[in-house]
C-alpha cells in the first residue's frame, strides 16, 4: 500500500474520533440539565476515576499507552465539563 492510501485511510479514522467526540459531547446539555435539576455538582471525582479507569484497562487491551490515553480522557472530561458549565442555567 503506497502511503497516499494509507493517509487516507488515517484520515477516515480521524473523522470517525472526530464524529465519536461530537455524539460524546450531544450529551452535555441532558447531563447539565439532570445535574442543575438534581442539584449535583458538575465536577464528580468519583465518575471521572472511573471512565479513566475504565478507558486504561480498554487501552491496555489493545496495547495503547497509557499515559497517552489517561491524558487524551482528561482532556475529553475537561471538555465535556466545560460544555456543561455552558448549559446550566443561573
């Protein structure tokens, strides 16, 4: 395979992380909505170590490293966090 094709290939896969984020993060409003009715902090350690956790043993599987993955997770957390800040109402 001549590495055009592979680039190719590489930049199909991006969209797809790329329309995983955007359906990830549809969720925020639903979640600042039921977090602002339930009067639950937005920020919950205790969810947040367990998606990390639950992404490293997914990354050790697979043979991904994790410190890339635990660092790429906070970042998505980090987002999504910000994306329901942005949706709860004062």
């Amino acid at each position: 395979m001549d590495i055009e094709k592979i680039r190719e290939k590489i930049d199909a896969i991006d969209k797809e992380i790329l329309d995983l984020l955007k359906e990830r993060f549809s969720f925020m409003p639903e979640i600042a909505k039921y977090k602002q009715g339930e009067e639950i902090e937005i920020e919950d350690k205790t969810q947040e170590g367990k998606v990390i956790s639950r992404a490293l043993v997914r990354a050790g599987v697979r043979g991904l490293d994790s410190s890339f993955v635990r660092g790429l997770f906070e970042d998505i957390i980090k987002e999504s966090k910000r994306l329901q800040k942005k949706h709860f109402t004062k």
